[in-house]
C-alpha cells in the first residue's frame, strides 16, 4: 500500500494520491466522505425535484399536470430517495465519517476496508432504488419484448406508488398496476446493510481507537451522539432488513406473514417497521444535535453548558427511541397498546427540552459571532423547538386521532427532518468547509442563501400545520370540495411557493460550496474559528495520517473562555 | 495490509495494519464480531417474533402443523450442529496453541458437520414439497441443486483467488468445474434420491396428510399456511447462514494450510468460530420451536 | 510502523494488550457432552407423555432448557465469559430490545377487538 510513512510537506489527503482509481480504492475515511457527500448531494436534488412535482401539483385544486397514480409515484419516490438515500447515510456516513477519527485523534475508522465497502453497498442499494423506479412500459427505446420480461419476471416496471413505508396491504398487492416493490423493498435492504456496517464500524473506532487522554468525560458531543446513532444504525436495522425479507418473501414465494388472505397480520408488519423507523429518525436528527452542540460553543465563545447533561440526554434519546415505535400507529392498534405508548412517547420530550435548555444556556451571555455555521446552528435550536412542541400534540393520543394522516404530521416530520437533519447537515458543512477543503466561502452568499432556505422552509410548513389542522388528508392529489376550500387553496398556494425559495436556497447553499470547493482561492488556516477541539489542531486539509504525530490529550474539549485562550 | 512482495511467503505473524497495534486490531475485530452478531440476533428476532404472534393466535393449527415436521431430522440436524460447534471451538484452541495442522482438521470436520445439516435440511425440504407443503409451485427441484452447486463452486473459487494462494488457484477452479460438471449431469440421479429416518428409525410418528392437505385446497387453511410460511422462511434464513459461516470457515481453512495462525495471530479463526457459533445458537432455539411444541 | 500509539485510557479496554483467554480442553469436552444431554432432556421432556404438562407450560420448559444451551455456548465456547463489560453490554442489549419488541406486539393484537 502506498501509505506514506514520512510526510511529504505540502501534502494533504486531496493531493497525496491522483487519478480516479485511487478514490475509488481508497481507504481513507476522510475520502470515503467525501465519496458520500457528492453521492447524497445528489440524490438530495433529486428527491428534491420530486418533492417540487408534488408540490407544484397541489398548488392549485383539481388535477394540474399529474395523474394520480403519477402523483403517488412521486411523492413515494420524494419519500423513499430522501429517507433511504440522503437523510440516513447523510450526516453519519458524511460528517460521521469525516470528523469521529479526527476528533479523538485516530488515524482511521477501526475497520477501513469495511467502510468502503459500505460505500460501494450503498452504490448498490441506490443503483437498485434508481432501477426501480424507471416507468419501464412507457420507455420509448425498449421493444415489447424485453419490456414484458422486464415488467414480467424481473419485477421491474415503473415506481414504486405505497409511500416509502411500504405498508404491508399496499407493497403486497399484486393486481392492477405493476410496480418494482421488490426491486425497491430489496435497495432498502441493502441500503440498510451499509447502515449496519457503517454503525458498527464507528462503535469499535470510538471503543478502540481514542488518543491517549481521549477519555469518555473528554469526547467531543458530536462523538458522543455519533455512538449514539451507531448504536441505532446496528440494532434497530436488522429488525427493518427482516421485515422488508418478508415482504419480498411473500411478494415472490407467496408465503403468509403479513398478508390477511394467508392468514397474517398487516399490523405485524407496521410494528415490525416502525421499530426500526421511529429509531431510524433519531439515526437522521441526533448527529444534527452533535453538529449544533459543536458549533454553538465556538461561536459563543462559552463552554458547553451541561456536558454531561447533554450527553446523556443524548443516549437518554437513543434509549426511549426504541420503545415508542407505535405511536406512529395509534389509529390501527389496539387501546390498551394505544395508551402505552403514547404514556411512553411523552418520555422522549424529556432529554430533547433538556438538549434545547443546554444549547440556549451556552449561547446566554456568550460573545456570540454570527457565522454562516451559526445562523444555521440557531435556526436549528429555533425549528427544532417547534418540531418538538407539535411532537407532543401527536403524542397524545387523543389529539393524534385527529391529526392522523393529516398535513399536521407532514410539517412536523418536515420541520425535525429538514429543520433538524438537513438544516444540520447544511451547517456542519459550512462549519468544517475550510477542514475538508482546505479553502474559505465567501460569507456573504451563504448568508444570502441562508435567508432563502430560513424564509423559505417556514413559508413551506408552517402552513401545513393549519393545513392540517383544518382536515387536509396527507398525501391526497385533489382538495377540490373539502371543507374550508378556499383556506386550504391560500395555504397550499403559500406552501408551494415557499417550497421554490427553499429549493433555491439549497441549491445556492451547496453550489455556493462547490464553487469554492474547486475555484475558491482563498486557502484556510488551520483553525480559522479558533475552535478547541481536536480536528482544528491538525492542517487544513488533513494530511493521510490526520496527524503528524498521535495527539496527546490532557484537557476537555470546551475549556473556551477560560485559561487556554489567550 | 501486507507487503505484496511477501504476502505469498509462509509468515505467522500478525498482518500489518497502519492504525493501530496488533492486540487493538484483535479486539477491535472481535467487538466488531459481536456487534455484527448482535445484528443478526435481531434479523432473527423479527421472526421470532412473527412466529411468537401467530403461534398464539393460530394456537390448535400450530399445534397441528408442526407434526408435519420430523422432529427426529431435526434432533440430528442439532446433534450435528453442536458437534460442528464443539470442532469449531477446538479449532480456536488449536491456533492459540499455533498448531496449525489441528486447525485444518477441526475446521474441516466443522466444513463437513455443515454439510451434512444442509443434506438433511434438502431432504426434508424434499418431503414437504412431496407431499404439497410448500406454498409455491417449484418444478424441477434438481435445477435448483445444480444452481447451488455452480454458486457454490464460484464462491469457492473466489474465496481462494482472493486469498492469493498460487498453489491452490488451479486444483481449486478444476475442482470447481469438476463439481458443476458432475452435478449436471448426475443432477437427475441425485433428485431421486429419497431419504426419510422414518424408515431407519420406525418409533414415533411423522405423518404427512398428503390427500388432505394440498397446499391451495379448502382444507389447507390461512393458519397453515402461516406456520408454513414462517418454518421456510426461518429454516431458509437459517440454511444461508449456514452456508455463509461455510464459506467464512473455508476461507479460515485455507488461511490454515499457509501455516498463518500463531499464538500471535488467530483472528481470522475466532471470528469464523464465533459466526459459526452464532449459527448454532439459532438453531437451539429454532429447533424446540419448530419441531417440538409447535 | 513501530510507533504506534498506545492506548493508556484507564477504562474497561485497559486489558487489551493480550489476546483472548485459553480454555482448558477438559471444559470444552464438558460442555459438549452436556449440550448433547440437554437436546436429549429437551427431546425427552416434549415427546414423552409423562412430561406433558400442557402446551404452554412445555413451551416454556423447552425455552429455558434452550436458553441454558444458548447460555453454554457463548460463555465457553464463544468465550464470553472473558470477555469485557463492552461485549457483555452488546450481548444483552439486543436481547433485551428483542424483548421490548415482542413485548409491543403482544399487547397489541391479543388485546385488540377486531370487527
């Protein structure tokens, strides 16, 4: 192997090896990230554009340019390429990858051929989603032959149109239309596999690999809800793997486990489902807890308030995750199971409020700097309080009944996923931009485009929530009759054009970061925010090795403010 | 990451690895190991619990289904499990001891043990598909020997090509072509082949309701057709491991005839034990479940 | 290559500078035979009529003798009985989740009035 035991000056992990063959062969976690980031990005517009054809559609009542069938295809193709493909592998398998062996002081993950070939399985799983969502029958270049073996024996044949919960009564049908279930209940699976891989790699790296000095009272936050979020990538996936098998099991061989006609229980299959997929939005949103409780501290110039508190609210979240999975089912489980969990989901309300008092405690009295990474870390704080607070109204049961299926639950998911994850993804890039590249951005047009995506995500769904609250049904492609028309026609006209501005303003974001990424001149200093914790202390961009010597760690990472800075 | 220039020369010490030390490296591998095992507990789980539900709703059809499965097949399927575990873990003991020649014999005897789980489990597969138990209509059970065979031998092959053995490239690809070769053409002899205990062991009682219960008929109802459903897709999840924790412990075996193992370094050998193990543990439970309560 | 880093945390991994524990052959040989006598037992207490307690009382009965066979593999032959509080942890811990899943299924749909 080339790796090169004396430093060459100058070298860095982007320039030490050229040619496409050594990306592709790498081992370097840092590459591997970058791998993932470009990969995401991509299917993050793509999902993007979907979201759009939705949204477009229901700007107006009545049909627009959609049939309906189309209009499921869409909005299960927005689903299941944002969760499946960018919002799970993107700030674990992108910052997650990127940060845990520079932040303890490792040289690499534990298992570096494993975590390419993590990468290259979640190639797999997303060529297997892309496959399966071509609309076959209407391909202008395939013959009628090879299409009805497509369509006929290879179970390919047009997009998937179930939502991307593949609910056991939809994905089990088999008359009517034809759609690739199998092909994209499969890419699930893999895409899954790589999630274990990648949760269990990190487990070992942070159990084996920390500096000398690197104890577990001196972990950065965001290593701290990076374990935290392995530990759910590891456990919780295989229970999803299991249940996708079967559906494919019962799609090919006709074997009965959720399927009433053979005596199973579709239920099963929610339950089975949603013990991985409630889990699975803490995989999405508490690496974006560690990103904002790194970045808060720097631009406040103040040590974390609660360190403690706020890591064990974060394995306090991971916990209480897994045993309220069906309060996503309140309406087709029984009473008593009802009551349960929605007694047990009110737990999780618990470690989140102490998470927020935490991050608005730091920033009090702070000398606080307002950074691109800033903006986005306090608009976190700010719609992630509003996505917790209307959590609470869907865990209550009674409330829930009603909003069920409603577009009260569309923009609470929307405001933790996209207010939380991708807003937090969005400002873990901005904030080690200068560590992965090695260059500066300029700051004015990522404020600019940081009004855009605020402005714009709130006009997007902060109507759906009175949408919602006035009967509009989620995932309907017509409201033409519903009761209270013309509110619902206002606000949904409202929530598509905030979906444009917020488009834009994504799309800016990243392009503003790729321009610079290649053509900025600007180059970084080692430590251009004056952060303390152990990634800064290396040179920007890393070399191979991450460190030029194995960094020996005496202090806490959060000593700002005090007598290490000068 | 071994030197390329010497990784075909007989070394016994652990491979270099540039981030950590050796004795890391062995652990970091092992809790990898069981992290990956705690995984594949839970793969399973979901269909424990499956069966858990539908053995209470389903109670008396259960109860009745599962006399349909011969629990002395399955008594010697465990028996032969537990044995190839046992192998297994003297396998391990061998490379702390750096006796490489043992290992080769365990590993094989655990090869073998595997083999023989997966002969019975064809027959009694054969027998359920006899007698209309199986919910899909396979024809031609025999094509689906020779497509085992052919993936089989190109696994092998593989595993020995990536493991850069010279030695062994060329015997074990004309090995391989051997076996497809053979199966193809003995593939007809080979399905009629019958093997029941029945006929050995004539105690106890497995029947098999043949003109009562055709899979698709009224008789045949959504209950049965549950228990059925679960057993093959337990059982088959079951066989894939088996057959993976095969083709870990071949790989493991041919590390063995390089002499690789020491007292210094024997990962390799603990992590296919432990997978195999992990096999076994399944079966344990999967065996009472299936064979003997229903 | 020599320089590498050690790991001094004072933590549970301190251990790690040796490799797993040796069990004597004597202990693996016990195992085995007792593994083989519990299949029997389990055998012999589903089968026999005498041992016919009811249904749900021998399911409960093969569980537990399963659980003992389960018990004895991974603490001896899979060596977990010298392993660290980590890998005890990542034993128990899906188990447990296992459980809770179980747990959420069952008092579901027996409890539950279907139409």
């Amino acid at each position: 192997m080339a790796h090169s035991e004396t430093h060459v000056e100058g070298t860095n992990y982007l320039n030490c090896q050229k040619g496409i063959w050594s990306w592709m062969t790498t081992l370097d976690h840092k590459r591997i990230s970058l791998m993932y980031l470009f990969t995401i990005s991509f299917f993050f517009f793509f999902g993007g554009l979907a979201a759009l054809v939705v949204r477009t559609e229901l700007f107006a009542a009545g049909a627009q340019f959609l049939t309906p069938k189309q209009y499921n295809n869409f909005f299960t193709i927005h689903g299941v390429v944002m969760v499946f493909l960018f919002i799970v592998p993107g700030i674990p398998a992108v910052m997650g990858n990127f940060l845990l062996p520079l932040m303890i002081g490792a040289k690499d993950v534990a298992f570096p051929r494993l975590n390419l070939l993590s990468y290259y399985i979640y190639l797999i799983g997303a060529a297997m989603a892309v496959i399966s969502l071509m609309p076959i029958e209407s391909l202008p270049f395939i013959n009628q032959s090879f299409s009805d073996w497509l369509v006929h024996t290879a179970g390919l044949g047009g997009p998937v149109d179930t939502g991307w919960t593949f609910y056991a009564p939809y994905s089990l049908a088999k008359s009517g239309t034809h759609s690739a279930v199998i092909w994209m209940t499969g890419a699930a699976f893999v895409l899954g596999f790589s999630s274990i891989l990648t949760g269990l790699n990190f487990i070992v790296t942070v159990h084996k690999l920390r500096a000398p000095g690197m104890t577990w009272g001196r972990l950065p936050v965001f290593v701290w809800a990076t374990y935290a979020t392995a530990i759910i990538q590891t456990l919780a996936t295989p229970v999803v793997g299991i249940s996708l098998l079967l559906v494919i099991m019962e799609r090919v061989f006709g074997v009965g486990i959720f399927d009433p006609t053979l005596g199973g229980d579709p239920i099963l299959y929610s339950h089975l489902f949603w013990f991985y997929s409630h889990p699975v939005v803490y995989i999405m949103v508490l690496p974006a807890f560690g990103v904002v409780g790194e970045i808060l501290p720097v631009f406040s110039r103040k040590p974390i308030f609660g360190y403690k508190m706020v890591c064990g609210a974060t394995f306090g979240i991971a916990l209480i995750g897994f045993v309220v999975w069906a309060h996503h089912m309140f309406v087709s489980i029984g009473d008593t199971a009802a009551y349960v969990f929605s007694f047990l989901t009110f737990f999780v309300a618990v470690p989140t409020a102490v998470k927020v008092f935490n991050w608005v405690s730091t920033m009090y009295k702070g000398s606080i700097s307002f950074n691109t990474p800033m903006l986005y870390a306090m608009a976190f704080v700010f719609l992630f309080m509003i996505a917790g607070t209307t959590g609470i109204y869907l865990a209550t049961l009674a409330v829930d009944v009603f909003y069920h299926d409603t577009y009260f639950v569309v923009a609470h998911f929307h405001y933790t996923m996209q207010g939380g994850a991708v807003i937090g993804l969005i400002a873990a890039l901005h904030f080690w931009f200068p560590k992965m590249t090695g260059k500066m951005y300029n700051e004015t047009v990522s404020k600019i485009t940081f009004v855009l995506v605020f402005v714009g995500f709130n006009l997007t769904f902060l109507p759906q929530f009175v949408l919602g609250m006035k009967g509009m049904p989620r995932r309907y492609f017509d409201y033409t009759g519903l009761e209270n028309f013309d509110l619902l026609q206002t606000l949904h006209a409202t929530s598509t054009i905030g979906a444009y501005i917020n488009a834009l303003g994504y799309f800016l974001a990243l392009v503003n970061l790729l321009y610079f990424f290649v053509f900025g001149k600007t180059k970084a200093p080692a430590n251009p925010f004056n952060s303390l914790s152990l990634e800064w202390q290396t040179q920007s961009p890393p070399i191979h090795e991450n460190f030029a010597e194995t960094p020996i760690v005496t202090e806490w990472t959060y000593g700002y403010g005090t007598k290490k800075e000068a | 990451m071994s030197n390329p220039t010497i990784s075909n020369a007989i070394e016994s010490g652990p491979p270099h690895v540039h981030h950590m030390d050796a004795p890391t490296a062995y652990h970091a591998a092992k809790l990898g190991m069981w992290l990956f095992l705690a995984t594949e507990v839970l793969l399973f789980g979901g269909l424990f619990t499956a069966f858990a539900l539908y053995r209470y709703v389903y109670f008396a059809e259960f109860q009745t289904a599962s006399v349909n499965l011969d629990w002395r097949m399955g008594a010697l399927n465990t028996a032969f499990l537990i044995f190839s575990s046992f192998t297994a873990a003297l396998a391990v003991d061998a490379a702390q001891h750096g006796n490489n020649a043992k290992v080769r014999r365990n590993v094989l005897i655990t090869l073998f043990c595997g083999f023989v789980f997966l002969i019975v489990k064809y027959f009694e597969y054969k027998s359920k598909v006899h007698y209309g138990l199986f919910p899909y209509a396979v024809k031609g059970f025999e094509n689906f020997l020779f497509t085992g065979s052919l993936f089989l031998a190109i696994g092998a092959s593989g595993v020995v090509i990536f493991t850069h053995n010279a030695k062994l490239r060329l015997p074990t690809i004309l090995a391989s072509i051997a076996l497809v070769v053979s199966f193809y053409f003995l593939k007809h002899t080979i399905a009629t082949i019958e093997f029941d205990l029945a006929n050995l062991f004539p105690f106890g009682h497995a029947h098999h309701p043949k003109d009562v219960w055709e899979f698709n008929g009224p008789e045949f109802n959504a209950a049965y057709k549950s228990y059925f459903g679960l057993y093959y897709c337990m059982t088959g999840l079951h066989a894939l491991h088996v057959i993976l924790g095969m083709g870990i412990l071949f790989w493991v075996y041919l590390k063995a005839l390089n002499n690789r193992f020491s007292p210094n370094y024997y990962t390799p050998v603990e992590l296919g034990a432990l997978y195999w193990h992990l096999v076994d543990l399944i079966w344990i439970y999967l065996f009472p479940l299936l064979y003997l309560v229903g | 290559m020599s320089n590498e880093h050690k790991h001094d945390n004072q933590d549970v991994e301190s251990h790690d500078h040796e490799l797993g524990h040796i069990v004597p052959f004597k202990i693996y040989v016990t195992i085995f035979s007792s593994l083989i006598g519990l299949t029997i037992l389990t055998v012999v207490v589903a089968k026999a009529p005498i041992f016919h307690f009811g249904n749900s009382i021998n399911l409960v009965i093969a569980m537990l003798l399963a659980s003992v066979k389960a018990s004895l593999v991974s603490l001896f032959f899979m060596h977990l009985k010298y392993e660290n509080p980590i890998t005890w942890m990542y034993v128990f811990f899906p188990i447990f989740l296992l459980f809770i899943m179980m747990a959420g299924v069952f008092i579901d749909n027996p409890m539950r009035t279907l139409p």
